[in-house]
C-alpha cells in the first residue's frame, strides 16, 4: 500500500540527499586525514616496517662478519706480537 503525500516524498528525497552528503563528506574527510598523515610521515623521515627489518638483518649480517674477521684477526696479532717479543730477547 503505498501513499500519495507530497510531505513524506520531500523528506524522503531529503533524507537521501543528506546521507549522500554525508558520505561524500566523510569520504572528504579521510582523504584529507591521509593526506596530513602522509605529509606528517614525510616531515619525520621515517621508513617502512619491511624496510627497517630489512636494514636491521644486513646489520646484523654485518656484525657477525666483523666478529668472524677479529676472530681470524686475533691469532695472527698474537704471533706477531709472540715473534716481536722473542726477536728482542734475542
């Protein structure tokens, strides 16, 4: 059963519009919170997740070769330093 009263097809064109608006408004409104967000990143120079955990487990890998290259290092440093002092007693 349907009505012919002009008042309620006003208010439900109304209603219509309005939630129309309101979602294009808020539509508005995120695009311009990642917008700042956005800006906001760049201003403080900071990098991805996958990038850091990327950096961080070449560092590490890096570490672990120094220690590996003092570790071959500290033998010949002690000959050396072991043939000095036997060259001045001598």
């Amino acid at each position: 059963m349907q009505t012919q009263n002009p008042f309620l097809d006003e208010m439900a064109k109304l209603t219509t519009a309005a939630m129309g608006l309101a979602q294009a408004a808020g539509e508005e409104a995120k695009a311009a919170f990642r917008s700042q967000a956005d800006r906001m990143v760049a201003e403080f120079d900071l990098i991805r997740r996958e990038d850091f955990d990327a950096l961080k487990a070449e560092v590490a890998a890096l570490r672990a070769e120094v220690d590996a290259l003092k570790g071959e290092r500290k033998p010949a440093v002690r000959a050396k330093a072991a043939a000095s002092k036997s060259a001045g007693s001598a």
